[in-house]
C-alpha cells in the first residue's frame, strides 16, 4: 500500500519554528522528486518548495524563502520541512507530493501523483 504520511503541524506562536516530516511507507522516496505545498482556508494549493532526487535542487516560492529548508534522507525514506520565523501568513494545510522524475521540477500540484494527507500549521499569539 503505497502511503505518504505528513506530521509536525501545530500551534506556534508568530517567529516561531516547526520542522514537518513526510514518511514513505510502500515504496522508496529515492525514485521520486519531492515538494511540500500548502492550502490556505479560501485559497487553492500553493506550491512552498521542492527538492529532486539526489537532494541537490531545493527551490522555494518566494513567499518562504530564507525561512524554510527542505531536506531529505533516502536512507530513512522521509522528506522534511524546517519552517522558522514563521507569521500568520504561513498557516495553512501543509501537504508533501511525490512526483515522478521523469517530469522533472514542477510548481503544479498536477505535476504530482500522490500525495499525503496533510497536516495543519497554525500560527497565532
């Protein structure tokens, strides 16, 4: 059963860090590029970052640059999200995608086939 399962969400206050994590179960994330995207409540899927196969790519939207750092360890099969100075702007549903190295770099969620089933950020004093 091929399952991707995201967790670290929660409350933090604003300027605060989490460090979200995304566990493969059923087959290895060292096949697939991988991005974290988030939702908003009232806003479509935004792509955050990505970070390809062999971990050496590691973009970001512009609205986390500088803040945020994508990581990944083959070896443990996980991808992780190091989220710091983090504002009310940032909360949101956190998702992480695999998606096929054969498409390449990719900002669209369509560019990704499966998916984990979310964790929630929120940030409030």
């Amino acid at each position: 059963d091929v399952q991707l399962q995201a967790s670290g969400g929660g409350l933090v206050q604003p300027g605060g860090s989490l460090r979200l994590s995304c566990a493969a179960s059923g087959f290895s994330l060292s096949n697939y590029d991988m991005s974290w995207f988030r939702e908003a409540p009232g806003k479509g899927r935004e792509w955050v970052s990505f970070i390809n196969v062999y971990g050496g790519y590691t973009p970001y939207s512009d609205s986390v640059q500088g803040r945020f750092t994508i990581s990944r360890d083959n070896a443990e099969n996980t991808v992780s999200l190091q989220m710091d100075s983090l504002t009310s702007d940032d909360t949101a549903i956190y998702y992480c995608a695999a998606g096929p190295i054969a498409l390449g770099y990719s900002t669209s969620p369509f560019g990704y086939d499966d998916w984990g089933q979310g964790t929630q950020v929120t940030v409030s004093s």
